[in-house]
C-alpha cells in the first residue's frame, strides 16, 4: 500500500483507502463516528494500515499524524461524492 504514491497528503491517503475500499463503503465511516451515526474508522484495522501506509509513503514530507488524519477524514467525507453515479 505504501507505494501507490501522491502529490500531497490527502492524494496519498485517497489512493490508499481506493485501494482497500469502495466509495459506498466509505460513506459508512467518519473519522471518529461522531457525526451521521456512521462508524468510527478510527477503530478498524484499516485506519492502521491506512495511517502506516501513508507516513511510509510521505517520510520525506515531515508529515504529522495528525495530518494523516485529516487526510483520511477528507477522504472519508467526500465518499459520497465519489460513490454516485455520474451524469453524462
């Protein structure tokens, strides 16, 4: 996982989480669970994996943790945008 790159932060942890998951289950989880009644991501093992996979692939950007989750918690937010169908 750690090798599918980015621009930016966010970029990387967008490529990760396609990766691993779709966009309609994306639309299950927010960050901490808090909002929506939906799932905290924070808890399932694919916050780990997503969080290691990125502070491996941005080492040289000096990215905190806690930028990699907001990274994820973008990723997590625009899901819905991503899992509609779109018009032609």
């Amino acid at each position: 996982m750690s090798l599918v790159g980015g621009h930016n932060i966010n970029d990387i942890c967008r490529r990760i989480m396609r990766h691993l998951m779709s966009p309609t289950i994306m639309c299950l989880f927010s960050l901490t669970g808090r909002k929506g009644g939906k799932r905290p991501f924070k808890e399932t093992i694919f916050f780990s994996v997503v969080k290691d996979s990125a502070r491996i692939s941005s080492k040289h950007l000096g990215i905190s943790d806690r930028d990699i989750e907001i990274g994820i918690s973008e990723v997590l937010k625009h899901a819905k945008d991503r899992s509609l169908p779109r018009l032609r």
